[in-house]
C-alpha cells in the first residue's frame, strides 16, 4: 500500500481509540461519503451507482444473486473459461437450485473469449453474460468492451469481474458496456484488505433486489420497508470504516498517477520480465493473448511452485501462486500446474526486474535451494 493509504487507516483508528467508533464516524462523515466520489471517478461512474463491500467476492456476489431470484428453469447463464473459483461455486450452486444452466463461452486459440462465438449463441433465453476481465492465474486480458457491446444490443446483464484490472489499467464502464462490476481494494489497486465495491448501472438498479438486506440499504418504513434508491441497498449498517477511508484514498492515488501511465509503466515492467523468464532453460510463461497484463506466471521446469516462490521469499522478492482454484475452467482446459506469479507494479525498478531475474537464474541452475 502506498504511504498514504497507511497513515490514513492509521490515523482512523487512533481517531476511533479516542472518540470509539460512532464517535469517529460522526467527525469524519464527510470523508467517509467523499469515497463513493473517488471509487465512481476510477471506473468512469456515478457515486450513486457504488456500494462499497468487504471484498470483490461479496461485491459480486451481491451482484449476482439479485440477478439469480428471478432465473428460472432452461434459462441459460454464459461465463468465461477464466471464471474464478469462488464465482463457480456460486454459479452451480443457483444453476442446481434452479434449474439454469451455465455454459461455458469459447477461447480463441491465443486464449480470450471468442467474441463471434459468443454472438452465435445469444438467443431469448441467456439471461445473463458473465466474464472476467483479467484472470487471477496470468495476464490475459479479455476483450470486455466487445462482449459489453453484444450483451447491451441485445439488453442481457453483463456482470464483470475487474479485480485485476482495477488499479492497473484505466476502466471505463461506459466503454466497458458492462452493468455490474466488481472489484477489490487490495490488489493493483493498492488499498487496505477487506475493502471491495460494486458498480451497478442506474438502469439496474431499480430492477435489482438484493437477497439480503438490513436497515442500512432498506429503512424501516411503518411495518414494512422502503429499498434505497442508489447502489448502497447492496450495503449493510456495520463495515470497517478505516479501511474504506483508505481505499478513497488509494483511488486518488491511482487517479493522481494516471491509469495510462500506470499501464504503460507495469507493461514495460512485466514484459521485461516474461522475456527474461522466457530465456531461462527449460522455463515456460504461461501467459495467453495479444496484450498480456502485469500478472506474469511461469513454470521451472522439474521444479515444484512452491518451492520456487518459497526460495524467492528467502531472496526477499514477493511472489504469488496461482492454484487450480484461481480459474478452475482454464486450469483443466491448459491442464494447468500450480505457476509461480510475480506482479510488478509503478513502484519497481528496473534493477528490481534485474535481480528477480537473477534469482530465478540462480534457482533454474540449482545454485539456490528451491
């Protein structure tokens, strides 16, 4: 996280230690609402078009179990190869319950959705178009824009997954087509863990009841309720507010740098390494498409992953591993081992590249112990 991302929650909770936690909340109320402002500037939105959640996962599935309470048997929902595993799991488990079926969209051969395909196979029954924008287990970038297209022409709820995207690459959901997005805090966007949002196009929102709510984003009104007419009836009352105080903060960040030129520099940054990797013996990239993202993933070979990304630990670079679990469709179409992953970022260096390749180097040729 960047610094000021830290001393932000920091300082709230010092805040919340002296006045405890309504009376913290009452003294920075007016910052507290200013996020909706800066996570809707991020994605081209209107702030009454965010909720602010706990994680991408909640965000999305908010999302998509307010569009499930009206599936019905026969309905057909498309999604992406590179659907992440929790999103699966949610899928299935509405698909069972109501007899709907998920089919899966298409690859082209270099790894992307095959938009033509999926042209061919929208009729009256798909009710809903979900995909996602980057996967977690490498840099393939889906073509969104074009799928948001199809799925507006012919008025079906597009549902994106933009936890890779936000932070590193500019996002505009009016481009973009999508209806409802979700993203995290934590990852390129560089905010506190346990922060996420969705977006949802006023046109939905109306349409959308979410299948839980509280007095937070339905007031009690009389004996019943009345349903907010903004996104946060995708909310509930209690939440971290420290951690949302920086996630605002880590959206100005991103805007204050630029999302172009935060693109450009993790490009020329993880393409560096992919060809440095790729030089390596017997190492393989396992990244796909035409312009892959700043998620590089690799193989060594005879090599276990783990050790792999241990040994980097040891060498005081930070690393990743991408499991089965991180897109299960994609994992058993490539027939998939665990991949090392290494996602570098505005803050790195040249030179920082340059010793992650020598480490790797050295672990390839049996000189550090994987």
């Amino acid at each position: 996280m960047p610094r000021p991302v830290v001393e932000a929650v920091k300082a709230y909770f010092d805040l919340e230690a002296a006045w405890s936690g309504h009376g913290a909340a009452e003294r920075e109320a007016e910052r507290l609402g200013g996020v909706y402002g800066s996570v809707a500037r991020l994605i081209g939105a209107a702030p009454d078009e965010i909720a602010l959640t706990e994680s991408a996962t909640r965000a999305w599935q908010m999302a998509f179990y307010a569009l499930a309470r009206s599936l019905r048997p026969g309905d057909r929902i498309l999604i992406g190869r590179q659907e992440y595993g929790a999103s699966l799991v949610a899928l299935r488990q509405v698909a069972a319950a109501t007899g709907a079926v998920c089919e899966v969209l298409p690859a082209t051969p270099d790894g992307p959705i095959d938009v033509a395909a999926l042209g061919g196979m929208l009729d009256g029954r798909v009710r809903l178009i979900a995909a996602t924008a980057i996967p977690s287990n490498g840099g393939l970038v889906n073509p969104v824009a074009e799928i948001g297209a199809l799925a507006r022409a012919h008025a079906i709820p597009f549902l994106l997954d933009a936890c890779q995207m936000v932070g590193q690459r500019p996002v505009d959901v009016a481009a973009l087509g999508c209806d409802l997005l979700a993203a995290t805090g934590r990852k390129f966007l560089r905010g506190p863990r346990g922060t996420g949002f969705l977006y949802v196009r006023r046109a939905w929102i109306d349409q959308l009841q979410p299948a839980m709510l509280d007095h937070f984003g339905a007031p009690l009104d009389g004996h019943g309720y009345r349903l907010r007419d903004d996104a946060r009836r995708f909310e509930t009352y209690e939440h971290d507010h420290a951690a949302r105080l920086g996630l605002g903060v880590a959206a100005e960040y991103a805007l204050g740098l630029g999302l172009d030129q935060i693109a450009a520099r993790i490009g020329v940054l993880a393409d560096s390494l992919r060809q440095g990797i790729g030089a390596l013996p017997g190492a393989r990239v396992h990244d796909l498409g035409p312009d892959p993202a700043g998620l590089v993933t690799f193989t060594l070979a005879g090599q276990d992953s783990a050790a792999v990304r241990a040994a980097l630990g040891r060498a005081g670079i930070a690393a990743g591993l991408s499991l089965h679990a991180a897109a299960p469709l994609d994992a058993e179409a490539r027939a998939l081992p665990p991949l090392v992953r290494l996602s570098p970022h505005v803050y790195n260096s040249e030179d920082e590249i340059g010793r992650a390749l020598d480490v790797l180097a050295r672990i390839n040729r049996g000189e550090l112990r994987p």
